[in-house]
C-alpha cells in the first residue's frame, strides 16, 4: 500500500464496509502506521459525539427515488456501498453525518480534505534548499504546486510529478491550480537577488524598491512565496511581473494565507519550462533624503557660492549593497504611512473595521531599531565605490510633476550609516542683500534677506531646487576666514523663480517707526448722539539706520488693519507702492554706516465715514 | 453506486422527520451544500446563498439551521424552495431562546428531496477593489489594471464557491478563513488621461510670500472617462485605493501618488488626484474692497450695502512644458461682475471656474498670465 490511508478508508474500515480483503489490507497498514491510527482514533471520537438517531424511523419508497435523483444532481465525491442489512442504515447516516461533520472539522484545521497525508506539506525531491543568498527585503521562495489532494478527476491523470503542476496528459494544464495550502512548515528554494534599485522619496517615508530575481519555473501551477518578517514592507504594494515570456506566464492572484503572516504566495501559471527574469516592487519605509545647502558670501555680498548635498539615511534596518539610488524631488500624494501599513496584522486589513484604525500590531513591536539582519546581507563598508577618484554625478530629470535624481553607480549604504554627495556646487551667484521690515510679521527686528533665482543669469536654472536648510557664511577677511550669518530653511524653486533666504534678525541695520503727530475728525453721530464715523490722521516718520560698511536696501511694508485709508507721501528717494488693500510697501537704499528718514501720513476711516473713501 | 446515495440520503431525510416529534435536529441534519454563491455586489453587506437538498415527508416539517463561530444577520435569513415551490410552504419561522439559530417549519402536499436555497447575510467578509495605473512618459495615457481583493474574516472557510460581482463573470473560488486573496480582474492599457492643475480659492494659500520657506503645492489629478474610448465603459468603476506609476524611459517607473477613488458610472470621470505641483505659483491678493451704497435705517445704521471688490491673481508657470489650470474663485452670495479679463464658467451661484491655458517657460522666464476681478456683491446685511 502506497501512502497513508485517506479517511474514506478509515471510515470504511471502521463501519466494516469495504470488502474482507481491503478489511485485511488496511488492518494490516495501521498495524504499521501510527499516523494513520491516530487519525483513525479521531474519527472514533469525533463519530462518538454524535447523538442524532433519536428513534426509529421508517422511509417511504418514493421518497428514497427522489433522493436518489435530487442527490445525483449535486456532485459527490465518491459514492460508498451499503452490503449490509438494512438496519445498518442507522449506522451509515452516522457515518455520513460523521463525514460532513469531518469534512467541516478538517477545514478548520487545515488538514486538507482528502487525504491524512495532507497534514504534512510536502515537497518535491528536486526542490532542494539552498539558501544562497539571503539578503534582500522579504525571502522569496518558490514551492511548485506539491500537493495532488482535491483533484478531481483530470488531477488523477499524469504522473505525480505532473500533477504536483497541476499537468494532466497529454502536457495540458489544468484549468484550476492543484490545491496547495500554506503551511507553517516549509521547505523551499530561494532565488538569488540580481540586482536592486531604491527610488525613495522625501515628503514622505516611502521608498519603492524594485529587484530582479531569476525564477525556475514548471510548465503548470507554481507557487511563489514572499516572507518579508521583521521588515518595513507594505504588503498591499507587492507587485510581480516577468520580464521575459510575459505571453506565457500569467500571475493569477497573490494570496495572504489564514493565520500566516507576513506571507505571501503568488499563484503563476506558466506554459514554459525554466529561467525567467521577475521583477519584484513593493514600498518599504525608513529610508530617507534630504537636500541641505552651503551658501558663502563674498566680502562684498555682491556674490555668493553656493553648493547643494543630498544627504541619504538608512534607518531601515537593512545594508543596502550596490543598490542603484535614485531621489524623488517632490510632493506626492499619499494616503496611509508605509510604516503603518506594514505593521497591520493583515494586509487589507479586516472588514468592517477601517483601514489603519483598530488594527492589532504585531506583539513584536516592529520598529526600525529593534529588526534584525536576518534576511539581510552582510554590512559593507561605507562609501560605495570608494575607488573611484572622482565625485559622482547626481543625473538630474523631470518627470511629471517631479524630479527624478539619479545618483551614479551603485551605492552601499549599511544601516544607520547616512551618505552625503555633492548634488551641484555654482560660483560668484550674484546676489541681492535685501533688509525687510513688517512690524505685523516680525515685531521690531529687521530681517535679512539674500536673494538671487534659479536660472541662469545666476549659474543656476539646470533644474528646480529642492527644499532643504541653508547655511550662510561670509568671508570674513582676505585670509578667507569664514563667518556665520545665519540659517534658514529654503523652500523648493522653480526654474527661473526668485528666492529670498531669510536669514534671521539683521544685527547692524535697525527701523524704528515714530509716530509723530495723531489727530482724528469728521466725527458722525447718529440721532441718540452716538459716534457712527470718524477719521484718524497719522503722520509717521521712518527712521533707518545702517550700521554697516555697506549700503543697504531695506523694504518697509506697513498695515493699517483696514482697506479704508489714504496715503500722502512725497519723498523721491523712497520708493512707494500700494501692496494690497490693506498694506503698503516703500523700498530705500541706505548708504554704509549712515542714518535716513522718511515721512508719510495716512488717513484711516472708521464706521460710516468709510462712505467717504467709497465714493 | 447510486443506491448506496440513495439510502444515505433517506436517513437523513427521516433523520429530519424524527425531529419533527423530538428535540430541534441539528445543522449537522442538513445535506452538505450543494452550491455556494458569494453575491459582493452590495459594498456594505455580503450575501452568502448555498443550496441544499431538504428531504421533506408529507405533513409538517421542522428544519433547524444554526450557526456558531460566524456573524449572520438572523433577519436576513431565507429560505426559498427551488423545485416544488407550489406545494411546499414555509409557514413560519422560530427563534430558539439564547441560540444562533433559526427553525422553518416547512408543510408538505407530498413526500420530496426539495432543493432549497438559503440566503443570508454573512459579516466579515468583503471585497475591496484596488488599481495600479502607470502612466507612459508623455502623461496621456495610462495602463490600468484593477484587481480585486477578497477578505474572509468571517469565521467560515469557502472551499468552492461562486464569486459574483454586479459586473463580469462569476468565477469560482475557495477562500479560508482570515485569508485575503487579491486578483487581477480588469486590465485596459493604453486608457488616455488628461492632466488637471486646480487651484481652488477656498483651500489655498493666497499670498507664497506670507508662507516664507514654504511651497504652495497646486494638487494635480489625472482624469480618466469611464467610457469605450478609453478601453473601459463596460461596467461601474468601483471605488478603492488607486496607485499611479509612471514610466521613467529608463525601463523603470517612479511612484507618482495615491488616492481613492469613489465609484464612477459608465460615461462619468474618474479624477485621481496624486500629488502637488509646484511649479505653477498662484500669488492672489485682494486689491480692494469697500462698502458702497451703504443704507442706513432711520438711527443712522447702516442695514444694507454693496461691495466693490478687486482680486488680483498673478500665474506663473514655471515649467518647461505647457499646462492648463482649473481656478476655482468663490464669490458668496449675490453679486455681479463688473469687469473680469478672463472668461469664466460659473459653476453654481457662488463659483467661478476659469480654464487657464499657461505656456511653458521661456528662456526669458516663467509664462505669466494675471486674473483680474472687479466685482460687487450686493445686498450684503452687517
């Protein structure tokens, strides 16, 4: 006898309804197999619990012809012969009703349905384990379809070979994959990453990571397997493709197993036999770039160098080895954190609850300091190619709305190591020093302001800057000693668009806003004798001082909290301009190390003295 | 062969009559199922329908069906009769005290194996429908492909069933119990796509000066018609998450945004907004705004008035290829255009929508276009 026996044979054995001589072969194989009495002892208990014969029942002929034809509508798997008496009906139901019952049961215990084998997964002979390199997100094993139960009749042709495939003679593919239930137990092939890219991106933690691997496939049913435990991997984003045979190979379903997590199984249906290249994306989290800046002024502040770095960090968990890196510039829309995806318990969740909310986490609190390197290659030494006498190229180019940098070669980057490459470095930017005074905005100081524009009047305008922080020294003498200004946080620009670096208080210059003579008139009043309307005249006079070796523009925007008002203003050396409808601006130039002043009035109606300016 | 079934299946039959005189039959006394149907047409609700062979005598019947270990709908439970629907009535139906659990009494003209389907609601078991979209290099077109993702949390396994969705072929499918399945069910390529720049008054910054080192993004969607022009139409676009890729030409793709889509009828536009753009800038400022034709009552207060309104908004693209922004301005209540140098639609009583067509940048520098709106409202009360 070949194999375990499969519970039919029990159920006949126990019932005594198979013939003597299969009565005799099966004793004999129990005798011999404790697997198969122990499954024996659980039909026996599991019949004991029946109680349902509650009295004797008799049948009418015409109803045993009906059953029999309503019966024969439904598909069965096997029909079982009654030789004995008829009082051993009562028995029989039992042993249905048993049999639904254990057909119920060994559902919920993912022991398969038709054989007792089936409480095992088993694998191929050739399928041998050689974990040649485990390195990258997520273990990718490859188990081909192994399990023959459940087939139907089509599945009972061709060699075990063949229908371990899901192959039926005559070298056609079943329609329906073999069954294959996942298993905690594994045995199982992983193949070799070729060769990895991380796109990853800077207004969210988000990188998408796309790999080749080069997959054995059988003509037939494969199954392939993705373990990603202890990683930062969203599952929902797993996507397979050939890349090659693409015709011939069709990705039916990705499935994440019951009680199995942090796997998953690709069904593939393949006409060919062999090598085929896949490429494996998902998103993962705790990679991360940022764009920082070095601006230095010349003496004269007239010019300014500036250098640009793209700074990447590892927090993952992971060694990124040779890995092609590439930099997203550019704020996409997202809608769950990576991080908070690949914690769920299940991937899309559970129905009923939302998606992201209630969901339970995984006990071992997975976070990016606490993941192990399980699944990861060794940790390289920093620098990539540190070989190589020159600096990288960052390839810069734009793509839908953002900016795709790719960094040149491969880069090595272990976990909690940061890289930092020269993204773009310009000489003698002319520059503007602009001095900013807006009492609503920053109170009394005066705020400095360098400004220039991305294009290429200014040795820039390659392409659009992207956000960071900015750091600004001067020289501070001929021996090009440097002194600090001040930092900022630059937004992104625009090809062609002006910036303006704001670089904190400004030390050496002061504005100081006097007021030098308030009246108010045209007072309206209503029938009681109550104030409806009334002007206010202010004359102020702007005092600006310049304390610097340099001259100095400084812009003076100042609001009135109204949009009813009146300016007079008669100085040719200040510019004047009415901002919007409730501000005005006024731009001078101060000479080095000196004091000027200007005066306005302006006239502000209140109530219904409004009317007077609407007019 | 088929004698043996026969007898079987008169046990059961008489397994079910017995009942009828003694304590309530147990599930266990129904047929296996004979057909299952999974029906997801409805988003919020399943519905689980299984055919069963009910083996009636004559006279009055009691068939009990209970449940443990799953979440039915106890009022959403049916039970229809498939073969001798005229002399087979379900009379009433009892609830037994502190159980999940239901009892048909069922009469009978006759003695029949009656196929009976019973329907019912069934939680935690769902489907939710995701796309994967990438987009050529050119942004005009798009290769969709929707797949369909089934959650069975609901404490049954479904070694077979019929899969039906309100569109498509059913297909069969088995499912276990806290599994998740995801398969592909729609695929168009080529799908063209339009590229939409909206800046909506109401929701964005007006002044990028006032933010400082801050970018105002101007949220950029893509607009795909559920039609047969574009390769779909077939059937209502369900609503689920939608993620959009694009081809780099370098044989790689750039993840370009994410958004959720709601359902979208044959003919109606899917719009998938997927990230901000931010290099077209919207300066807007208010230029002026006054009271005027100001009535008073007869205190002196004024208890009416008009407005005269100017809005300024300076456009500038600053990319190296052209775009057409959508502008949404708001004007509440009643009012009238005086003077407005862009043509605009107005989209209900109180938006404006202006259709911008922005060049791309020059050498000289970014293509500026400027809004200018003088209007009043009237009749505005203090």
């Amino acid at each position: 006898m070949n194999g375990h026996l499969t519970e039919r044979d029990l159920i006949e054995y126990q019932f005594e309804l198979a013939s003597d001589a299969r009565q005799k072969e099966i004793a004999e194989h129990l005798q011999d197999c404790s697997i198969c009495r122990e499954h024996l002892e659980r039909l026996k208990k599991k019949f004991s619990s029946l109680e349902l014969l509650r009295q004797d029942v008799k049948v009418s002929e015409n109803l045993v012809r009906q059953v029999a034809e309503q019966a024969g509508k439904a598909a069965q798997p096997r029909f079982i012969t009654f030789r004995k008496a008829t009082w051993f009906s009562s028995v029989a139901a039992v042993f249905i009703i048993g049999l639904l019952l254990m057909t119920i049961y060994l559902g919920e215990t993912k022991q398969g349905g038709g054989e007792v084998i089936e409480t095992f997964t088993r694998q191929p002979a050739e399928e041998k384990l050689h974990a040649k390199h485990e390195d990258m997100a997520g273990r990718l094993a490859v188990k081909k379809a192994s399990e023959p139960a459940r087939m139907g009749a089509r599945g009972l042709l061709g060699t075990a070979g063949e229908r371990a495939a899901g192959i039926v003679a005559g070298d056609e593919i079943m329609e329906k994959p073999p069954f294959a239930p996942a298993s905690a137990i594994e045995l199982v092939t992983l193949p070799r990453r070729e060769n990895v890219q991380l796109t990853i991106y800077n207004s969210a933690d988000m990188t998408l990571v796309r790999e080749r691997r080069d997959l054995t496939l059988k003509k037939g049913w494969n199954w392939l397997q993705f373990m990603w435990a202890n990683t930062l991997i969203d599952p929902t984003s797993l996507n397979l493709t050939p890349l090659d045979q693409a015709d011939k190979i069709d990705v039916k379903q990705l499935v994440f197993p019951a009680r199995l997590q942090e796997v998953g199984r690709w069904l593939i249906r393949s006409e060919i036999n062999g090598r085929v290249p896949f490429e494996i994306t998902y998103f993962t989290s705790g990679l991360s770039w940022r764009a920082f800046y070095m601006g230095t002024l010349a003496r004269d502040e007239k010019t300014m160098r500036l250098e640009g770095y793209v700074r990447v960090d590892n927090g993952s968990g992971e060694d990124y080895e040779d890995a092609q890196t590439r930099l997203i510039v550019g704020k996409v829309h997202i809608l769950d954190e990576i991080a908070e995806l690949a914690r769920r318990r299940y991937p899309y969740g559970r129905p009923s609850l939302q998606l992201g909310i209630h969901e339970e986490f995984d006990s071992k609190g997975r976070r990016v300091e606490q993941i192990d390197r399980l699944f990861w290659g060794r940790a390289a030494g920093i620098g990539g190619r540190l070989n190589e006498l020159r600096r990288k190229e960052i390839i810069k180019e734009g793509l839908s709305e953002y900016f795709l940098y790719t960094i040149e070669g491969t880069e090595t980057i272990p976990d909690k190591w940061g890289k930092r490459l020269l993204s773009f470095e310009a000489d003698d930017i002319p520059v503007k020093s602009l001095y900013k005074y807006d009492q609503q905005r920053w109170g009394d100081d005066v705020i400095r302001y360098v400004a220039f524009a991305n294009d290429e009047e200014h040795k820039l305008g390659q392409t659009p800057i992207p956000n960071g922080t900015v750091k600004i020294y001067s020289r501070a003498d001929e021996q090009g000693y440097l002194s600090y200004v001040g930092g900022t946080s630059i937004k992104y620009i625009p090809v062609d668009e002006e910036i303006e670096l704001n670089l904190g208080p400004a030390r050496l210059a002061k504005v100081e806003p006097i007021l030098i003579d308030f009246t108010t008139d045209n007072y309206v009043f209503d029938k009681d004798g109550n104030i409806t309307g009334w002007d206010e005249t202010r004359t102020w006079r702007i005092e600006v001082t310049n304390t610097k070796t340099l001259p100095i523009e400084v812009e003076i925007t100042r609001g009135f909290e109204t949009a009813y008002w009146k300016l007079q203003f008669s100085d040719t050396n200040v510019s004047y301009e009415k901002h919007d409808a409730t501000h005005a601006r006024f731009k001078l130039i101060v000479s080095a190390r000196s004091k000027c002043s200007f005066e306005y009035t302006v006239t502000t109606y209140h109530g219904v003295r409004e009317e007077v300016l609407a007019k | 062969m088929r004698s043996k079934l026969i007898i079987l299946n008169a046990i059961l039959v008489l397994l079910a009559g017995a009942a009828v005189a003694h304590a309530r039959i147990k599930l266990v006394a129904l047929p296996e199922r004979a057909a299952t149907v999974i029906r997801l047409d409805n988003p919020t609700a399943t519905l689980i329908e299984e055919e069963r062979v009910l083996t009636l005598q004559k006279g009055l019947n009691k068939v009990d069906f209970s449940w443990k270990g799953v979440l039915i709908d106890v009022d959403s439970i049916r039970l229809r009769v498939l073969d001798h629907p005229g002399n087979v009535t379900l009379l009433s139906v009892s609830y037994p005290p502190n159980e999940a659990a239901l009892v048909w009494q069922i009469s009978s003209d006759s003695d029949y194996a009656e196929t009976v389907r019973i329907s019912y609601l069934l939680s935690n078991i769902d489907r939710l429908v995701t796309y994967k979209a990438i987009a050529d290099k050119a942004e005009s077109k798009v290769d969709l492909k929707s797949f369909l993702v089934l959650r069975n949390f609901s404490g049954e396994d479904f070694e077979r069933a019929r899969v039906l969705l309100d569109y498509g072929e059913a297909f069969e499918q088995g499912i276990d119990h806290e599994e998740t399945k995801q398969l592909l069910f729609l695929k168009a390529g080529e799908v063209p796509i339009t590229k939409v720049w909206t800046f909506d008054a109401a929701k964005l910054p007006w002044d990028p000066e006032r933010l400082e080192d801050r970018n105002v993004g101007i949220p950029v969607s893509y607009r795909i018609v559920n039609d047969a022009d574009s390769s779909l139409g077939r059937f209502a676009l369900w609503g689920g998450k939608a993620r959009i890729f694009q081809d780099d030409g370098h044989g790689s793709t750039i993840f370009l945004g994410e958004d959720v889509t709601a359902l979208v009828p044959v003919g109606e536009k899917m719009e998938l907004y997927i990230g901000d753009s931010r290099d077209i800038v919207v300066t807007q400022r208010k230029m002026k705004d006054a009271r005027i034709n100001i009535r008073k009552n007869d205190d002196g207060r004024i208890v009416l008035y008009d407005t005269d309104e100017e809005i300024t908004a300076k456009i500038e693209n600053f990319k190296d290829s052209a775009a057409v922004l959508t502008m949404i301005q708001h004007i509440p209540g009643q009012w009238d255009m005086a003077e407005c140098n862009l043509e605009y639609t107005k989209k209900n009583a109180d938006t404006l929508e202006f259709e911008i067509t922005l060049p791309a940048r020059t050498e000289s520098g970014p293509a500026v276009k400027e809004l200018k709106m003088h209007y009043n409202r009237r009749n505005v009360k203090p």
